[in-house]
C-alpha cells in the first residue's frame, strides 16, 4: 500500500533524517523533494504546495534548525501535517435512526456492490446489527445477482424487486420492509453513474431526497487517483454526501485519492477496502495511515486485528501446555489460522514498523503457511502431539504425504523447536526480561 510514495518520501527525509548540519537550505531542498513524491503520487499539486509550505512554516516557527533532534522533529511535522491532510481525526459513522439509513453511491466499477456487502458483514460482526441490504441497480440484472451472492456469503438479507424499474419506489419498500422485520440498518446500492450522466444524477438525488439517509457515502476506486478526486467534486455537488469510501486501497501504490480528497471535497474518508474478502474493511485512520506512509508501521491497528481474533479460553488452555512442555502441532495449526483471519500477509507485514520497507521486495503470499498446514496434516496424532517421536523414516512418510521434501519437513521441525523454547522462556523470567530490554531500546 503506497509502496511508491513511502519509498520517495524516504528518500527526500534522508538527509533530516541523518545527524548533519541541517540548514535552512536543505530544509527548503527536502520539502522540495517532497513535493515531487507528493505530485508523483497523483496528488492535486494545489495540495502538494500548501502542504509544503505549511510544513515550512512550522519548520521555522519550531526552530527546527537549533533542536537537538532536527531530523526527528522534521520528519514529525511531516506526518503531523498528512495527518491533518487526510482528514486528522478518525471521521465514524452515524447510525443514529430506526432504521439508519446508509445510501452508497459512485461510479461504475468502483467496487460499490462488494463494499455494501463488506459494510453489512462489518456492521453485523463488529457493531451488532442486523443490517438489510437493498438493490436499487434498475440497470443491471447482474448487480441485483451479485448483491445476493454477496448476502447469502455473509448471511445477511437482501431485499429486491427484479420488476420493479422505479429506484425510488425500492427503497422506500425497503425501508418499510425492514421496519416490519426488525433490520436496524438499511444499506441501499444504487446503479453506477457518471458525474456527466445528468438523467442518472438526478436520479440519485431523488432517491436521496425521498429516503433521507442518516449517512450518504461516496464509494471511489483508490487506484484512479487525481481521476478519483475530481469525481468526488463533481458528486458532492449533487449529493453532499457525508464521506468517502477508498475501496482497491491494497493495490494502490501512490496514495494520491487518499491523500487530496479530504482537501479537495472536504469530506472525510470513513472506510477503506484493502483486499477481495468479505472481512477486508478497515476504518480509516488517518494518523495510522501518516505512520503507514512514512515507514513507521500501524501497531494499533495490528493490536486490534489480534485482539479480534483472540480467544481467551484457547489462550489459557495454550499457556497451560506451554508451562507443562505439552504444546504441539495441533496447537500451533490453530495459531496459524488465528493470524490467517487477521486478513492479508503482506497487510499485516506493512504494520509492523520497519517491517514494510525491509521486505518491501519480497512477495508475501497469502498462502504462505500452505506448506506447513500441509506438512501438518500429514502427520499422525501421535506425532503432533510428540514431535520428537519424529524420526528419519517418519520424516519421509509426511514429505512424501505432504508434497514437500524432507528437508523441509526438518526446517518446520527445527523451527517449532525452536519457538517452543521460547515461548517456554516468555513463561518464567524471561519474557519480563526481554520487555524490559525493548523499553531500553526505544
């Protein structure tokens, strides 16, 4: 995720970054450079320039040049700075209302469809609703299909009416319908148009004036960048919607959509989509989102996506059989699949600070633990339950079950020997000992 602009970004606070002189020169020189990653990644160059200018300003204004730390300060104001540009607090969304109405709007191809599955999955399992969703596409008989695809995926309801050619009339059955049966939320898709369309915008207004959303959000293609922004503006005029959703966000290696559309419409970013699967909705936080973009990681948010998936039970039950030597594949199989429902490798790699720019090349597949869950399956309950049982010609019964070789089948085996052991030691002393050291370091 902005894979481009975190790498131009870096290398225009490099110098800030190192202990040299820092002069007002290089100062005017980096934000310089700045600016050009910023255009390079599709930024409104309007953006671009007062964002540097500001940070200037503060530059000066702090006695950047005179602190003991003139680098770290720097590259602070920088992130403070993108912060505020995307939006600076964390924008949520209203679902005050019985029911609350949310109407999604946006382009053609832009992902919309998937998104109201994605919101109605996350409404359902992270705030408790019973949501409803509504295919108000008149346009395509392949939307209203798809929109119950999605719904009976994520066991939600989808209310549709194939005949009927009136938007308006949909909806409103809609919300009535949900009334009757107890949905406290209603999630209206409506067909993609272009800003140009008038018959097709005002369309939309009328739905929007008839049904009176709590919340109208505009749905747009991260990767499409300034294309997005302008789309945005044109929208707004019509809609006045109450927020942006960035959908494709895990494909975009720019950042422009992200980072000029709150400037440019003055609306927040609510949500973003950051990859294919039901579950891949974050909301958006645009302080998390300055750390992502600057290297520095989003341990908050990889906190809460463990946090999510965390039993409780199961932790204890592990940490028994941990004190007593008697943790084994079968327990670490489900470890694995904890961290699988954490969502994407590389996404979760791109939180870890530093993590993102030191693998930044390597290809993270989000069947990376294939060959161990393999390997796993292909021993006898015996030996994942006593590892050390394992020996040679047992070896070569699970390589060969597995598909895999030998060795690797030795390198799993060392490997969870050796995470073993250390888990062991967190037990006792050691894990107090090792967090005493991090804070040391920091």
């Amino acid at each position: 995720m902005f894979d481009n602009l975190s790498d131009k970004l870096d290398k225009a606070l490099h110098v800030l970054k190192g202990h040299g002189s820092i002069t007002e020169v290089n100062v005017a020189e980096t934000l310089k450079e700045v600016r050009r990653a910023l255009l390079d990644a599709d930024v409104n160059f309007k953006t671009a320039k007062e964002f540097t200018n500001s940070v200037k300003e503060k530059a000066l204004g702090q006695n950047v040049l005179t602190s003991l730390q003139p680098g770290q300060l720097m590259v602070k104001l920088v992130k403070d700075e993108l912060t505020e540009l995307m939006g600076g607090e964390t924008a949520g969304i209203n679902l005050s209302g019985t029911p609350s109405v949310i109407l999604m709007s946006g382009l053609q191809g832009s992902g919309k469809t998937t998104f109201s599955g994605k919101l109605a999955n996350y409404l359902k399992t992270k705030k408790s609703k019973k949501p409803l969703l509504v295919a108000c596409d008149i346009y395509r008989p392949a939307a209203i299909n798809q929109l119950h695809v999605v719904g009976d995926q994520i066991g939600v309801e989808v209310y549709s009416e194939p005949e009927n050619k009136n938007p308006v009339a949909i909806a409103q059955n809609a919300i009535a319908h949900a009334k009757q049966n107890g949905f406290n939320v209603v999630i209206v898709d409506t067909a993609g148009r272009l800003a140009i369309d008038e018959a097709m915008m005002a369309e939309i207004a009328d739905v929007h004036k008839a049904i009176n959303p709590q919340e109208t959000l505009f749905v747009v293609d991260a990767m499409t960048g300034q294309d997005a922004v302008n789309t945005a503006k044109a929208f707004n005029e019509k809609l006045n919607f109450d927020g942006v959703v960035l959908t494709k966000l895990d494909g975009d290696t720019r950042g422009g959509a992200a980072i000029s559309i709150k400037s440019v419409v003055d609306k927040p970013i609510k949500f973003i989509g950051t990859g294919e699967k039901m579950d891949a909705i974050d909301v958006f936080h645009p302080a998390r989102m300055a750390d992502r973009i600057l290297g520095m990681g989003d341990v908050v948010s990889l906190v809460e996506r463990a946090q999510e998936q965390f039993d409780e039970e199961e932790a204890r039950k592990i940490q028994k059989k941990i004190a007593k030597n008697q943790f084994g594949f079968d327990d670490f199989l489900s470890q694995i699949q904890q961290v699988k429902k954490m969502g994407s490798m590389k996404d979760l790699v791109g939180m870890i600070p530093g993590a993102g720019k030191a693998l930044k090349d390597v290809d993270i597949d989000d069947d990376a633990f294939k060959g161990i869950e393999a390997i796993i399956h292909s021993m006898t309950p015996t030996e994942r339950a006593q590892p050390a049982v394992i020996d040679g010609s047992r070896k070569k019964r699970i390589a060969s079950g597995s598909g895999t070789s030998v060795q690797q089948v030795n390198q799993l085996l060392k490997q969870f020997d050796q995470m073993s052991k250390m888990m062991k030691m967190m037990q006792g002393g050691g894990g107090k000992k090792m967090m005493q050291a991090m804070g040391k370091m920091r």
